[in-house]
C-alpha cells in the first residue's frame, strides 16, 4: 500500500493544534528508557537486500558448477558449443524463478534447515525435468550429455545444500546480533496496547523486537507494563528515544477514531526516519484488504515511510562512493593549490572540522578549507559569515564565493561515510536566524535529517544557499530539501550534481 501523503498528513496536523512550532531539545528521559538507549545496537541488514543477495548468489553458483563441469568433461569430446552455455543459463534462471514460487528466499526460510531442504530438492528436480522434457520434444535429447546433465544436477544440488547451511549459520549470527531485527515502540499503554502486544508476540518466525509503550495519559488507562513491555515514558520522549538507540517501527495501538489525537502525534513523530503504522487490529471500520499492510496477521495502516531504505539506500551508496572517489581524484590537483594559497595567505592548519547535524540528528565532525583567521575561528558556527566580514581571508572569501573550501568534505563522503554527495546542507549545530536556531524558526525543521546530509543539494543548486538572514531563506531551505527527500532517486541525485557548477556560478550571490 502506498503511504499516505507526507505533506497532507503534516498539514493536517498543523491545523489540528495551535500550540505554535515545536522546538525539539534534548530531553531527558526515563530510568526505563535510558536502559534500552544504553544497550549497543548494531547496525540493522536488510532483509529484502539479502534476499536480492540470495538470488544473486544462487544464479551465479550454478552458472559456474554448470559451466565448470561443461569446460571440464564436454567439451574435451566434443568442442566448444554456444548452446550448452545458453541452456546452463536457461536452467540457472529457470531454477531461480522456481525457488522464488516456492518461497525459498524469505529470511525466515533461511533460518530453517529441513523445510528449506526439502523445496530446494524438488524445485531443483522440478527444473530438470523441465529440461528433459523440453529437450524431448526439441528433439534434442541425443546431442545432450547424460553424464553432464547427471553431473551438474548432483554437484549443482551439493553446491547449494552447502550455500545454504553457511547462509543458515550467518542469518542465525545476525539474528542473534539483533541486525535482523525491527525494533518497535508502541503508542499506547492501555487494554487496546495490551491487545496489540500480544497479537505481536503470538507471531512465529517474527522480526519484531519490541522495545517498550509511551503513553501521555496519566490515569488508570496508562499501564505501567504492557503485556510484559515496560512503559519507556511520553510520547514527547519518542522523538529523543529515537536519536539515542535504533528505532525502526513507531506503531500506534490507538483507535483510528482518536483522530486529533493520533494528528497531534504524528506533527511531533514525522521528523524521524522510521516507519509509522497504525495498528487496525481493533478497528471495526473495515477497508479493503489492498489498504492493509501486515506484520504477520495484525493489518495496519502505513502513515510514513522511512526515505531512502532497502536497494534504494545500496545505490544511493554506491553512487555516493564510486561518484565520490572519481571526483576526489579529480578534485586533488585543485586541493592542492587552495591548500596552498591558504598556508601563504595566513597562519593556521589548512584544514579544519566543524560539529554540524548529521543523520537523524547525529552530531558528526564536517572537513572544510579554513576561509577565517585562526585566532578568529568559529567551530561551532554561532556566529554567521555576513558579507564583508572581517573575520574572512583574502583566499577565504574567494573559495568561500565558489564553494571550494566544500571540498574536503568529499572525505567524509569517501572515507568516513557520514555525508552523502547530494542532500540536505548539513547546518551547524548552533546555526541561528538573528537569536533564534534554526528548530525554533522553522516548524518541522529536523525532517531535513531523515536522510544523511549532502555536500549539494536541491536547495543549493536553487540559489538558497550562503547567508541565512531572513526567515524566508531557511524556510525555503527546508521546503526544498523535503521536496528531495520525497522525490529522491539516483537520477534525481546525478541531476543536481551536473547543475551544482552551474549553480555555483550564476547563484552565488548569497555566499560570503
């Protein structure tokens, strides 16, 4: 089912409260709370990737048995035929679509042994036959080796029996290491939450680990523990919770009739890169079953999707890495002379690292070609860079006009991995609009984060970018970059990047 609308579903809840922007600080939480965040968390593996793995892998493994054994016995006899190649790959396929109709490649099937055994055999023996068959009516089956055929069903089934067990030994490794886990919190700590816990539990083969229930309510509806679950604190915890451990699920046990309340809510939950569902398990309303996504047999309703996630995030770092590098080799003769042109300009280190919001609000250190006296710098950026400011070199206000002093953030891209090439700006931690951050000026102002920041993005190559000295201008930031987040694509990203110079050089006229 596709999510509901980002944006309607924000205005809406907009509307629906009057309490003015929300301004996001850190909060502290419960006893309760603090020992989950306290506990490590490895970083979570895809499912649906390593079933694109699987399939993969299983293509490729029975290619080379069929292709190994044709080279080693075949074609010493016979020479060299192009038609063995392409029936090895036929068959290969053919057996990839079947294990796919047998449901061999869901992750709980491959913590399994027997059962997975038991439809590898007959769905291998099923494509053999196909062939025999095929090759009977062909009228071909004289100018096909037995010995071969025999050979590669054998060798081609041990090859896969053994992919298998090792897959099974790694899947039950990162099982246990919680990476295959979705972590949830549940909204709602009453009769209703209690119901939906244990319709959660009662699941076999589930992912879902459930962490704990935040409820607001502080009267006899709010249960301390939830069918076993503790409660973690409020819903205004959530949003912190998040940002300190790994949440995957935010899913609400309230009834699709507490509407305002649920809008309330999700104003203060959109922000985050997690999935919001709305459990229907107690709901009476009934709507088509194309509306429902499942979590084992509990129908919920989707809200939001977590941007970026899945194959989408593979390409999105393979881009960022291969793109990267070859625009780090490019760029390393420029480097060179800016680095030069700095170390003559002035005194001080060429570069310098600056604390800027990362990923879902993470706080990473950003390269940068230093563009301001040493004994004038400003790392946490509490201080703006207005035009004509004093505090800029000669050679700072040049590669500051052009963004060259940008470039050493293609290591961060390349090497440590917390900046993609084209997202949001990542803005200092104490960027300010006059007296005010940039959270208190602009409503929503961290859903920026819900996907890594980039070195260019959609904002920038659109001529917001440089001095932040109105609040039109960081709002169309914002606007801007929600806009890439909900429309983002390997296309759209490689768009931006060819305009990115173009937009240095005709919409530059806000960055000094």
């Amino acid at each position: 089912m596709e999510p509901i609308n980002a944006r309607s579903t924000l205005d809406a809840a907009t509307s629906a409260t009057a309490n003015g922007p929300l301004i996001e600080r850190r909060r502290r939480l419960s006893q309760a709370a603090l020992a989950v965040t306290n506990q490590k968390v490895p970083r979570a593996y895809s499912p649906i990737v390593i079933s694109g793995v699987v399939r993969v892998a299983d293509f490729v493994l029975l290619s080379l048995v069929g292709i190994a054994l044709y080279l080693a016995y075949v074609v010493p006899l016979s020479g060299f035929r192009w038609e063995y190649v392409a029936a090895i790959f036929g068959m290969t396929a053919t057996a990839v679509v079947c294990f796919q109709a047998a449901d061999m490649y869901q992750v709980q099937m491959f913590r399994g042994q027997l059962r997975q055994m038991t439809r590898m055999f007959s769905s291998w023996a099923f494509v053999f036959l196909l062939f025999i068959g095929a090759s009977f009516f062909a009228k071909l089956g004289s100018e096909v080796s037995r010995l071969w055929l025999s050979a590669f069903f054998i060798v081609g089934l041990a090859a896969l029996i053994a992919e298998r067990l090792f897959l099974r030994v790694m899947i039950r490794g990162w099982a246990r290491q919680g990476r295959l886990d979705r972590r949830t919190i549940i909204v709602g700590s009453d009769q209703s939450g209690e119901q939906l816990v244990d319709a959660l539990k009662a699941q076999d083969d589930s992912d879902l680990h459930i962490l704990g229930v935040f409820d607001d309510r502080n009267d006899n509806r709010a249960l301390e523990t939830c069918a076993g679950c503790p409660k973690l604190g409020k819903v205004d915890d959530i949003v912190e919770f998040a940002r300190r451990t790994r949440v995957d699920l935010v899913l609400f046990a309230l009834p699709i009739s507490a509407e305002t309340r649920i809008l309330e809510m999700l104003k203060k939950l959109w922000v985050l890169p997690v999935d919001i569902r709305l459990s229907a398990h107690t709901n009476k309303l009934r709507f088509r079953p194309r509306s429902y996504s499942y979590l084992g047999e509990v129908p919920t309703l989707d809200v939001f999707e977590a941007p970026i996630t899945d194959w989408d995030l593979v390409m999105k770092w393979l881009f960022d890495h291969l793109v990267g590098a070859i625009i780090l080799l490019l760029a390393l003769p420029v480097m060179a002379v800016v680095a030069l042109a700095i170390r003559l300009d002035s005194p001080g280190p060429v570069l310098f690292r600056q604390k800027r919001f990362g990923f879902n609000n993470e706080r990473i250190d950003v390269f940068k070609f230093r563009s301001l006296y040493h004994d004038q710098a400003d790392p946490l950026a509490s201080k703006v860079v207005t035009k004509n400011d004093k505090r800029v070199t000669r050679v700072g206000r040049f590669i500051r006009k052009t963004s060259l002093d940008e470039l050493p953030q293609l290591f961060n891209v390349v090497f440590k991995g917390n900046l993609s090439l084209v997202g949001p700006r990542p803005h200092a931690v104490q960027g300010k609009l006059q007296s005010r951050l940039f959270d208190e000026a602009v409503d929503g102002y961290f859903a920026r984060h819900r996907v890594k920041p980039g070195i260019t993005g959609w904002a920038q190559i659109n001529g917001w970018r440089g001095e932040v000295d109105s609040e039109e201008k960081i709002q169309k930031r914002v606007e801007f970059d929600l806009y890439y987040i909900e429309n983002w694509s390997v296309l759209f990203d490689l768009y931006i990047l060819l305009k990115t110079p173009l937009a240095l050089m005709t919409k530059g006229e806000n960055a000094y």
